[in-house]
C-alpha cells in the first residue's frame, strides 16, 4: 500500500457516521473504497451479509455524479433503495414499472451537474436490451458524470460460477464504451476460475482483487448423521428446532421441490409454523411465503435453494440442510444465510450416504460437479478437523483451528458426539469382494445393492462364500462406502435409463492397491456420546 492508496479515507469516514450512521468500518472496506475512488477497477469477495453494499454507496455518496449499479433482482434493488431513502440519500431505479415522469427526471438527472441523484439501479437485461438507455449513459459520460459501474453479484457473468445469466456478459462492452468508467465488481464466490473468467468477460484484466475472509465467527458448524426414515429425520428436525430455536427464525433447506413439501407439511404437523418455498409455485406464493416469514409470522421456510438471492433477514438463527448441497460453495452460500445479525446461529447439515447418490446422478455431467459433490462429502465424513478449518481450506485461505473458539461439532467441548477409531481395512476387502462377485456373475449394485448384500440381505448370488455377513452398524457402513468412494478404491458408474439415471458401484482406481498390498486403513468414527 502507499500513501494515495488511502486519499479519501477521512472523507469516507466522516460520511460513514453522519450519512450512515455507523460506527467503523470492517476490514477490506476502506482499501476497496478507496482504490474504486482512485479510479481503478477492482472485484470485492466478501461474504454474504460481510456489507458489499456500504462499499459502492458510501463511494457514490462521495463523489461527484451518478454510480450505475447492475443488480440481478428487482427484489435486491428495492431493498438497498429503501434503506438509502431512510438514509437521504438520493437514489432510484429504473425498470418496467418506472413511469414516464420518473424516467424523464432520471434521464434529465444522469446529465444535470446541478442534480442530487447518487446510485442509479438497473437490471442487466435493461442494459442489454435499451438502446434508448446505452445512449443517455454515453451523455452521461460525455458530460463527466458517470463515476462509477458497479456490478453486483458479478460472478452471474461466469458459466463457471452457480448461477449465471446471460444478460451478464453483455456488460462485457461497459468497458470499451466507457473506458474512463472505474468497475466494481462484488461477489461471495471465490472460486478462482470463477473470478478470472469474470476479469476476461468484463475486460478488466489488471483489476485489483479485495478478499475479505469468509470466516463468520457467529455461526456453529454441524453434520449429523440423518435417519433412515422421513419420519424419524422430521423428529429430529422437530426436536432441534422446538428444543433450541423456539420461536425464532430458519430455513431447512432440502433437495427436491416433493421433499420441501414433505418436509413443509411433516412441520406443521408437528405444531412449527413453517412454510414451503421452490420453483414451481407461482412468484405471487414466493413472495407471500418470503413477506411472512421476514415479517415473522412464518418462523420456518422450508426451501430447495430456489430460495436464494435477496434473503437478507438479519436474525435467521438456524440453517438445517435436510439433504447434503451439492458443492461446499453452496453449503457456504446456503448456511451463511444464517446469523446475518452476528449473533450466534446454527448450520446444521443431516448427511447420509443415499444422498449423495441423488445428487451424483444429479451434477456428474456438470464439468466439475462431482469434484465438488465429493468435496462436501469428504466435509461430512472427516470428524478429525475443525469445520471452520475445512470451509477455510476450500477458499483458499490459511486457518489456525484454535481461533474456532469451540463454534463447530468437532472442537466444541459440550458437543453431543466424540469419535472413535476402527481397522476399516477388512470391511473394505469384502466390499470389494462383492463387487468382484457381482462381476463375475453379470451383474450391476447400486450403493443400496451393495450395503445389502454386506448385511446379507438381497440377491443371494451376490453373496461372497467366504465372507461373514457384517456386524458393524448400518450407519458406519455407509460411512465406510462414502470413505471409499473418497479414496478411490470405489467409484460411480452412471446409466440412463428412460426416465432416470442410475449410478452404480464399480471398484477404483486404487482397488487393487488394497487387495494385493498390505494397506492397513483405519478411520475415525463420529459417535453419539453416551447419555446424549
Ligand atoms: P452483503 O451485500 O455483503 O451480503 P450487505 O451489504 O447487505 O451485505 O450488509 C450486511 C449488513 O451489514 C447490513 O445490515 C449493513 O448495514 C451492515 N454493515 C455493512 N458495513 C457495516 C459496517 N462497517 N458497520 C456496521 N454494519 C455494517
């Protein structure tokens, strides 16, 4: 850093408390303001909830002109809109709905020196598709009032990233058309493919990169292990939120649009107001479920991650995934939900191993998506590290364990589980020799398939002569199965079928490694302690 790299920070600091009414500003904040201000372009990676938004409003409330802000949803915008008019700060958007009188002010504003207009909101698609609008933003350059583009949740440009849009490459030509214009960009993903795709696309190769750390110290870590049956998984669920979160704020999040129903109407049986929210409902019930529950008379949505952008309810004190997300970076997104208020908050995942194979059939024909399947699932069966320490590892960034200060199942002292250590080693020999039987006689396991057949249950030409039918719980042999699957002694093999597709269980690269040499491998169980 020198010196110039800080020229506005008393100027942002004294707005900072007359305009915003705050206290200080959080770490990356003021570097990031100060660098837009200079003029350069850069890209913020913060957090959800770490406050992107101060840091293009607090800029435009000190320069000169007209900040244009690119925002995904009209939802989003108004949100930030009302929030800045309690501020005074004048600010506004235009879309459909905006009236003819409304437009002309915004239009006469974008080129009046003389005019207060701040932050000006629009939609990729009213850039991408308004010629009329393109044309008073380059008058609006000409004349010197157009001081900054901001694009929020800018990792939508990326085919890479979790939720792109096409109109979002369009800002490609923002950079050519108005070269002087500095870009902001702001997002909570940190995949570096994501973010240096997103550099070519907006052509802003040298554009300075701000991480700010996505450690959220408020929020406890947990994986649990998930019943068996709906029913005893809704128990659960009941038990958790009745016991600890009553009357306050959640979100369950699960898998499939029948599963939120299930999950929904199981709730309300059990006496939790809560209320389902996905893609196939009509936008008007979206939005009624979402108004209740941020106003508080639904205390439980119970989502597929349909239910995403916008949430910015500050005092969510819990996030269950009823079913395992299909990346970290979106456990990330979807648990970080929680706690917005820094006040300690829960996410809670319930994994089991049937889930991962909904989700495989699901993601395998995404370029990385059982990459990053098998890095949540690798999340859920380590009981030996800190939570945070793996979440940290996953972006990128380094972590001492010690400062989780007890906020996760693995180094909280009170949590309900301890682990134990077992020789594993001939458990996996006899599921590989399974699988060789099944081989030999044709035939194809599913994971299911394979379980049964080592409880010796199911087909009986599957059963391997010389094998003891096993003792060890169904629980840890699922683990076991995932444990392999991780490590490559076993490896999924998709089929489509007419309606679906089927992934069965094949032996890994590295099985032979394990039948023929003299591996030994142990794994460290997470158990319920006694008395829990
Ligand atoms: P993001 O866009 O990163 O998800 P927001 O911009 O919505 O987060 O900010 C989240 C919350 O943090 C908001 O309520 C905002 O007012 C608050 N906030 C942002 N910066 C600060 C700060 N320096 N001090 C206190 N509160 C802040």
């Amino acid at each position: 850093w020198n010196k110039n790299d800080f020229l506005w920070s008393s100027d942002l600091n004294d707005k900072l408390k007359s305009v915003f009414k705050l206290e200080k500003l959080r770490p990356m904040q003021l570097q990031t303001m100060n660098v837009t201000l200079s003029g350069k372009d850069c890209m913020l990676i913060m957090p959800t909830g770490g406050g992107k938004s101060l840091c293009f409003q607090l800029p435009a409330v000190v320069s000169k002109g007209i900040t244009l802000v690119v925002s995904p949803l009209i939802s989003l915008m108004e949100d930030q809109l009302m929030a800045l008019e309690a501020l005074d700060v004048h600010a506004t958007t235009l879309n459909a709905s905006t009236t003819t009188a409304e437009a002309k002010s915004i239009f006469d504003a974008m080129t009046n020196p003389k005019a207060t207009l701040k932050l000006l909101y629009v939609t990729p698609e009213k850039l991408a598709k308004s010629k009329r609008f393109m044309n008073k933003l380059e008058k609006m350059y000409q004349v010197g009032r157009f001081a900054r583009l901001v694009i929020d949740e800018v990792h939508c440009c990326s085919q890479w990233g979790h939720d792109f849009r096409p109109d979002y490459k369009f800002l490609g030509i923002m950079k050519r058309q108005f070269p002087e214009v500095p870009i902001l960009g702001l997002t909570a993903t940190a995949t570096v493919n994501v973010l240096e795709d997103v550099k070519k696309i907006l052509n802003i190769p040298k554009c300075q990169l701000f991480r700010a750390s996505f450690n959220r110290p408020n929020l406890y870590y947990q994986v649990r292990p998930k019943p068996a049956t709906q029913i005893e998984a809704l128990d659960e669920i009941q038990k958790i939120i009745q016991s600890r979160f009553n009357g306050q704020s959640g979100i369950v999040y699960c898998f499939s649009r029948k599963d939120s129903e299930e999950v929904t109407s199981g709730l309300q049986k059990r006496g939790i107001r809560s209320g389902c929210y996905h893609a196939n409902l009509s936008s008007q019930e979206r939005s009624r479920i979402h108004h209740m529950w941020s106003t508080g008379k639904v205390l439980v949505v119970v989502a597929t991650i349909a239910f995403g952008m916008g949430i910015d309810k500050p005092n969510v004190r819990f996030v269950i995934h009823h079913s395992i997300s299909k990346s970290m970076e979106n456990l990330y997104q979807e648990s970080g939900r929680a706690g917005r208020d820094e006040q300690r908050s829960e996410c809670i995942v319930f994994y089991r191993l049937a889930d991962i194979f909904r989700q495989s059939t699901m993601v395998f024909t995404e370029q990385t998506g059982l990459k990053c399947l098998y890095g949540i699932l690798a999340y859920c069966l380590d009981s030996k590290r800190c939570r945070r320490s793996m979440i940290a590892q996953h972006f990128g960034e380094s972590w001492d364990a010690s400062q989780c200060d007890g906020m996760c199942d693995h180094c909280d002292l009170n949590s309900i589980y301890t682990s134990t250590t077992i020789d594993i080693t001939n458990h996996c020999k006899n599921v590989l020799a399974i699988l060789k039987q099944a081989t030999e006689t044709d035939q194809r396991v599913t994971a299911l398939k394979l379980v049964d057949s080592w409880f010796g249950k199911g087909q009986a030409s599957l059963k391997v002569k010389d094998i003891k039918v096993t003792t060890i719980s169904k629980e840890k042999a699922d683990i076991i199965i995932g444990y392999m699957l991780l490590n490559g002694y076993l490896k999924e093999d998709f089929h489509f079928t007419a309606y679906t597709t089927i992934s069965y269980i094949l032996p890994g690269p590295k099985a032979n490694l394990l039948l023929n040499g003299n591996r030994q491998i142990s794994f460290e169980f997470k158990v319920k302690a006694l008395g829990a």
